[in-house]
C-alpha cells in the first residue's frame, strides 16, 4: 500500500469535487477544466487519485487526470459505501466522503483506471443512448398494448404512439448503424 507517497479522495458532483490528501487535508475546487489544473498543480510525484465512478461527473476529471500521466482508480460505489458502513461512520457530507474514499484508497489496493480512446468513448455514449431508446421503445409498445386492450382506444393517442414507435425504431436503427461503424474503423485502425 506505500506504492504512493501520498493518497487523494475525490468526492465529484456536478459543479465541484471535494479533495482529502492522506498528506494535507481537505480541499475544493471546480469541476471544470480551470478546477482540473489547479488541482493537478497541488500535487505531488508519486501521488494516487482515487474517486468513485459517478455515471457522469466523473469522466471527465478520470481521463484528464490520466492523458496527464498521474495515476487514477476509479472504483465502485457501493464498494466505498460498504468501507463506510464497516467504520460505522454516520457523518455522510461531500467532505466526509472525500476522507473516506481516501481511506478506501489507502487500505484496498485499487485497480488504475484505463482511459477510452475518443473512438471508444463516443462508441460508449452511442451505445448508451441506443439503450434508452430500446427502454422507450418498450414502454411505448407497452402503453400501445394497454391501449389496445381498452377495446376502443382514442384513435389520436393510438397514432401518436404508432408514430412515436416508429420514430424510435428509426433513431435506433440510424444508432446501431454509427455505432458499428465506429467499431470498424476502431478495429480496422488497430
């Protein structure tokens, strides 16, 4: 665990990340790219970022941590929450959280973080809006069904669905179709 010389928490939200250093404390800044530098200006040679992933926020400060050559884990919620839960802490602010991802850090060895490619990651934003249009297209071919078993459904909300669905099928299969062409040129460029 001494692989470091120093440790830090990230606990990121949308407009700021609250920092713990296990050498300096606590500390804020923005989440943009202006917080991202000064934040990479405080630290140190041989330091670890350890953050959870956020579904969003995150990223960002992930991959530029990383395309900066400084060592980054972003490891899973629920894992950090687990750690928390064992401590029996019951303080739970932005603040606290830094501190005890921080701790996590240092007492579990983290697995560092691997950036995506701008191939990979506009892959990994088709494939994740394609989902949500198959969820919305489920729920619309659901709503049509209950619609239909009402035995006389109202011809203008029984279009506007049939209409919605096909938009939905259209929009998926233009997705489907960008992302496999991506995949192609990623794995025809490699």
């Amino acid at each position: 665990m001494d692989k470091y010389k120093e440790t830090f928490g990230v606990d990121i939200s949308k407009d700021v990340f609250d920092v713990y250093s296990s050498e300096g404390g606590y500390s804020q800044f923005k989440n943009d790219s202006s917080g991202f530098k000064l934040f990479v200006s405080t630290l140190a040679v041989d330091t670890l970022v350890v953050m959870e992933a956020t579904g969003y926020y995150h990223y960002r400060l992930a991959q530029f941590l990383y395309k900066n050559g400084i060592p980054v884990s972003v490891v899973n919620p629920l894992s950090v929450k687990r750690f928390i839960q064992m401590k029996l802490s019951k303080i739970k602010t932005d603040k606290s959280d830094a501190k005890a991802i921080c701790d996590y850090g240092l007492s579990t060895e983290v697995a560092l973080y691997n950036a995506l490619n701008d191939v990979q990651a506009e892959c990994l934003q088709l494939f994740r809006l394609l989902d949500s249009y198959l969820k919305k297209r489920t729920a619309t071919k659901n709503k049509l069904h209950g619609e239909e078993v009402l035995g006389i459904p109202s011809k203008y909300v029984y279009r506007s669905l049939k209409r919605n669905l096909k938009h939905l099928d259209k929009r998926s299969r233009e997705l489907k179709l960008a992302y496999w062409s991506l995949s192609n040129k990623n794995s025809n460029s490699n």
